[in-house]
C-alpha cells in the first residue's frame, strides 16, 4: 500500500452561488480544497468565487489557454482572489507556460503564491478522441510529452488520468504536484469521463489530490459522499 497522503478537492460545478455556498459548507469538514472553474467563474462572477473561497483553500480551474502576454495578464488579475492552485493547458507551449510561470512569481506573495498545474490531456478523451486533434500517437504519449514540456518550463504539477499516474511517478518522481479528475467512487456513473479509477486506486497509483464532482454533489446527502471518500483516501 502507497504511504502517500492523498487528499480530496471537491468540484462544486454549478452556476448558484447559494448552491454552491450550501456544498461548500457541507464539503469541508471532509475536503481539504473546494474547486471552481468555467461553469461558476462565468456566471456568478469572480466576486462570488472570493465569497464561496473566503477560509477555504482554492483550486481555481480555468484553464488558462491563449498567448503568453494575455495568459500572464490574466494570472496577474487573480491574485486578488488569492487560490491555492490554478490552471493553464500545456498545450499552449513553452513561452505561455514560462509567461504563467513568470506572472505567478511576480503578482503572489511567496506565502499565497499558487501551484500552477498544467493540464495534459483532458480525461473526457481517449485514445480516438485525441486522434480527431491531430495526435496520431496515444493518450500515454501525449501525456508524457506535455509533462515534460510544462514542468521543464516551471509548472509545479499537472492535471492528469488516473490513468496516466504510475507513468509519470516512473518519469518524474516525486517531485510534481499530480491532481486527478475523473474519479468515480465505485459502482458511480462515468458520465462524460473516459479515463476513469476509484479514490482508492487514484491514491496508489500516486496521486497528490483528486477531484470530484458529481458523485458528491449530485448525492443525496454530499457531505456523507464527501466524507466517505475521504475515508476510502485515508485508507
């Protein structure tokens, strides 16, 4: 069995912020960060994500994908909301994830500065969904190359497969941070996701956190989803 502490961040995908406030305060005793991305960001607006965010530790999940000079400026209009961790694609290339870098360095205090996390391959594609881009050579390939690409360039860590865990510990090590969605307790429907393991697989095959959404926040009582998830992490 895996030492690793692996620790659970719960995605709160809703456009509400009274919903996504009641999930938050159901979530945290059980949760150690809250996740807002597109869904929330764009309709409720960034103040609500401060409010919902305020005592919490935040995985602001945006995705960051455009030129250097916009994604930099945009990193820099987030420190007023201070997250723990945020993301850009590393398939926007060296100089945009260098720009992230750069703008990560330079707008956060050392304390509250945030783990900049590269996205490699989304998990609601496989092996024929990547195929359809241009990438003829796989998912576990593309993976690899784009890891290498955003940590040589100053990523802290990547979003990535369950999947694709044990191959990155192999290429990497320890060293970068490895957040996993598409994580589904089991006998939870799959949804969207391709690419999918339980908590408990996740934590042994060397994840540093997982998200999860739905299976939380669609459950009846999401603060016992929530907390028997994080007892399945504690092992």
């Amino acid at each position: 069995m895996s030492d690793r502490r692996t620790r659970l961040i719960a995605a709160l995908d809703t456009r509400d912020p009274q919903q996504a406030m009641r999930w938050a305060n159901a979530v945290s005793p059980h949760a150690a960060a809250i996740k807002l991305g597109l869904e929330f960001a764009y309709a409720a607006g960034f103040e609500a994500v401060s409010d919902i965010a305020a005592g919490r530790e935040l995985f602001l999940d945006l995705k960051l994908h455009d030129i250097p000079n916009t994604v930099g400026a945009a990193i820099g209009s987030l420190s007023r909301i201070s997250p723990a961790m945020l993301t850009i694609h590393a398939s926007g290339g060296a100089a945009m994830v260098t720009a992230a870098r750069k703008a990560c360095d330079e707008n956060f205090s050392a304390e509250r500065r945030p783990l900049l996390l590269a996205v490699t391959v989304l998990t609601s594609l496989d092996d024929a969904g990547l195929a359809e881009t241009g990438v003829q050579d796989g998912v576990r390939t593309q993976v690899l190359r784009l890891a290498e690409l955003a940590l040589r360039n100053g990523a802290n860590g990547l979003i990535c497969s369950a999947h694709e865990l044990a191959a990155l510990r192999a290429e990497f090590g320890d060293a970068p941070v490895l957040i996993t969605p598409g994580i589904r307790p089991r006998g939870a429907a799959a949804g969207d996701q391709k690419r999918v393991m339980t908590p408990g697989e996740a934590r042994e095959a060397g994840a540093d956190w997982i998200v999860v959404g739905r299976p939380i926040t669609e459950a009846s009582d999401p603060q016992a989803a929530a907390a028997a998830i994080a007892a399945e992490l504690a092992g």
